[in-house]
C-alpha cells in the first residue's frame, strides 16, 4: 500500500514537470510567439487562448504579450511656451502591440517598447513649447489647444513608429497634468 502511494505521487510528479515541459498556456488576453531555434515567423504567432504544445528549450521558447493597452506616463518637466511663460507639465502614453511578430524581432521586450516610446514622447515636449501659454490655460475653452496638440502629437508619434517597423500602434497621447510655477503665477 505504501509502495503504491509513493509510485503514485512520483508519477503525478513527472506528469506535472513534463507538462510544464511540452505544454504551455495562452490567456484571452496575450498573444505568444513561439520560436523555434531563436526563429520567428507567421506560424508563430499564436493568438488563440487555450493550452499549446511546444518542444522544450532550446528548441522551443514561448514569449508572451499582453494583448491589453500599455500605459506609459513621463516625468514631470518644466517648459517655455512660445511666449516666454514656464508651464510644469507630465505627459501619457498609451500604446498596444499590434503586431506581435515585428515587436519580437525589433524590440522583444516591453522594457525596450517602454524605453523607445520614452524618447519618442520626449517630441511632445517641442509640440507643447511651439504654443502660447493662454492656449494650454484659459478659462474660455474655445482658446484652449490641449485637443490639438494632443492629436497631433499621437500622429507624430504613431507615424514615426510605423516607420520604424515597431508593431506598436499608440492610442493615444495627452498631458496628464499643467502645474504653474510660482514665478508665472505670480506674473
């Protein structure tokens, strides 16, 4: 009886390291590719949630993807405006892989994805500067330039990545927040 016991764990055991091994899982919301010798192409974008099949490293590796939108948010910075006036501004970014297969050969990492969206959304900066300071505050919303400068900031960006054959498709770009210093409020 305890022999039996034993033999019976051990076997569930094996079973369990050997579906680690040849199986792995893609969720509703990640796309896998699974390469084959460090190899990508079409075939191995696997979109379809459920359980898959795979060699063992190294001839398989499985890289997952979130399918969801990224959130990428800068850091607080002071600006000039066009007219002279200091504006303290942080900026967003949201952004989602498009094409899994272009993203595993160019970037393979969403660290990378973060870091090149980083230096991109630096751009939005110059977009920002190129306008006077009534038309990001005002209490009369017709001056206002936020929806502009946003939208074409998300063009600028979205057509520079395109170019560059990231896979990332940005949704959207926005100022999250415009703090006033003290000495343009006092002005």
């Amino acid at each position: 009886m305890k022999n039996s016991f034993v033999v019976l764990v051990g076997l569930v055991i094996v079973g369990v390291l050997l579906s680690h091994m040849f199986l792995y899982q893609v969720r509703y919301d990640e796309v896998a590719v699974r390469t084959t010798f460090d190899k990508a192409d079409e075939s191995s974008i696997q979109a379809t949630p459920g359980l898959k099949w795979r060699w063992p490293w190294p001839i398989n590796k499985v890289t997952l993807y979130p399918r969801r939108l990224q959130l990428l948010e800068d850091k607080i910075e002071e600006l000039q405006t066009s007219d002279g006036k200091s504006v303290i501004v942080r900026t967003y970014l949201t952004w989602r892989i498009e094409d899994p297969l272009k993203f595993y050969v160019t970037l393979k990492d969403p660290g990378e994805a973060a870091r090149q969206l980083s230096s991109r959304l630096r751009e939005v900066r110059g977009l920002i500067s190129n306008h006077r300071f009534d038309e990001l505050v005002n209490l009369d919303r017709s001056k206002l330039k936020l929806a502009q400068i946003e939208s074409d900031a998300t063009t600028l960006i979205d057509k520079a990545l395109t170019e560059a054959g990231y896979g990332i498709k940005v949704e959207s770009v926005g100022i999250h927040k415009i703090i006033l210093p003290e000495s343009t409020t006092s002005k």
